[in-house]
C-alpha cells in the first residue's frame, strides 16, 4: 500500500498539471489550443535548456539526457491529463509509476551532471556543493520524520482499531508501544539532521584554514556526535525489543526492529579516520613551522 504521502510527493505537480490542462482543453475550442500550446513549451522545456546550455558553451556530455527528459514530459503528462488510458493491474498505481520513472531518470540526470561537474570544479565550489546535498537530505529527512509522526502513527493506529473489537482502555499498552516505534524509527533521522548540522560548520572551518585548530576541533566534534548517535540509534532498538518482549503477554501487535547499521558504522568510521588525518597534518605543519 502506498502512503498518501508519498503518492502526493511523487505524483506533483504533474497529476495537478495534467488536471488543470485537461479543464483547460475541455472549456472550448481557445482553451484546448491554450492547453495544447502550454502542453507543448512544458514538454519542450529540457530541450530548450539544453540549446541554451550549448549556446552558452556550458553544455556537458550529460546534458544529452535533456531531449530523453522532453520525450518522457510528453508522455507522462498525457497520460496526467487522460488517465483513463492508464492501465495497471494494480490499481491507482498508474499515476505513481508515471511520476515515478520521470523523477528516478530527472534526478539520475541530475547526479551525473553533478558528478561531471565535480570533476572539473576547484575546492570551494565542491565545498559549497556538499554543503547544499546536506541541506537537501537534511531537508528529506525532516519529511520522513512529519510522515512517520503524523501519517504512518495515524496509520497504525487506524489499523489496530480496525483489527481488534476491545475498548481503547485494553489497548492502551499497544498504543504506547506503537508511540515508542515512532519514537524509535524517528530517532536516525533526527540524528541525521543533528550530525549533518555540525558537517556544515565542519566544512566551513575546513574550507578557512583546514590546518587550523577551529577546523580540527569541528571535526572531532563531528566524529564524537556520529558515534554518539550511532550508540543511541543501536541502543533505542535494543531498548525497543527487550520492552517488547517483556510485555508482550499485553500487546496485541508486535513490530521487531531488527537493525544492523553498516553503512552508519562504515561513515563513523571513515570520519574517524578523517579527522586522525587531518590532527596528524596540522601537527606536522606545526612541526614545519617550528622547524622554518
């Protein structure tokens, strides 16, 4: 089942796009030939980029993703503005799918132009690059943590409801177990944003002098917080469990958490490793200085 959400994220503003031309193209002869027109320059808008880019001699090898963007604008807001032509044997998935294959080749696009862009950048600009991906995740993940508190709780509680006849007083237990999922699930990703915080200040002070003690400091003060948040991220799933299982004679859902962060141990790590690197360089430009 897909969230509402998620359906609403991956779906904007095409669904809202495809709606609004087809009112247009219905209310008459002008306003068809508008919708049509609009249809069209919407459409046409990665191919007149990649023009423009070309004209101003910024065009890259990536860039040739531009006229396949326009193909697929094409057909992913036609089938927006007729969605009865969509047909999915599962149903109300056609919408997403559309949305969904024009958002993982938009951003695909997106990353390797980035990536080809990197290779020709200079320090500062990769420095403000990484600062502004932090943003961005910084910024999805405060959507995970509202779609788990507001939609994803809403949603199991509903589902308990629905599923047991008992009143909500011998439900209470399974209602805060299902609070403390929240709480539990909710817990990386405030993390996350923490760590990804101080990353920024970290790559501030190392772009500013990164054999200064400010820009060590940041990133030993990076490299405590990633352990940290890794020790309470294991911690509160191990918590989590254990309550479970203790009263679990009370609850009438039962949701192991089972996580094994390798990827969160493979980052601490490398930023541990980091910031050893960056200590031993100040030291040995001390030394130099000294020795000058």
């Amino acid at each position: 089942m897909h969230s509402k959400f998620f359906s609403y994220i991956i779906t904007f503003p095409f669904e809202q796009l495809g709606w609004g031309l087809r009112k247009l193209s219905l209310s008459g002869s002008a306003g068809n030939v508008f919708a049509v027109t609009v249809y069209i320059l919407i459409c046409l808008a990665p191919c007149l980029l990649c023009w423009r880019l070309k004209t101003s001699g910024k065009l890259l090898k990536t860039d040739f993703f531009l006229p396949a963007l326009s193909i697929l604008l094409f057909a992913v807001i036609y089938y927006m503005i007729n969605p009865g032509l969509l047909n999915s044997s599962v149903s109300g998935t056609g919408k997403i799918l559309l949305g969904s294959t024009f958002y993982s080749v938009f951003f695909g696009y997106i990353i390797l132009r980035i990536l080809d862009k990197c290779s020709q950048a200079d320090k500062k600009q990769l420095n403000s690059w990484l600062k502004a991906l932090f943003g961005i995740i910084m910024f999805l993940f405060f959507c995970v943590i509202l779609s788990e508190c507001f939609e994803n709780l809403s949603a199991s509680f509903q589902s308990l409801k629905a599923a047991n006849t008992l009143e909500n007083a011998a439900l209470i237990t399974t209602y805060t177990f299902l609070v403390l999922q929240c709480i539990t699930n909710i817990i990386p990703y405030a993390l996350a944003i923490f760590i990804l915080f101080i990353a920024i200040r970290a790559l501030s002070a190392l772009l500013t002098d990164h054999y200064s003690a400010a820009a060590v400091a940041a990133m030993e003060k990076l490299a405590v917080w990633c352990s940290r948040s890794l020790i309470i991220t294991v911690l509160s799933s191990m918590v989590f469990n254990i309550l479970q299982l203790l009263f679990h004679q009370s609850l009438h859902q039962i949701n192991m958490v089972v996580s094994i962060p390798v990827f969160s141990i493979a980052f601490v790590l490398a930023v541990l490793l980091t910031t050893k690197y960056i200590r031993e360089n100040q030291r040995l430009k001390q030394d130099n200085d000294l020795f000058i």
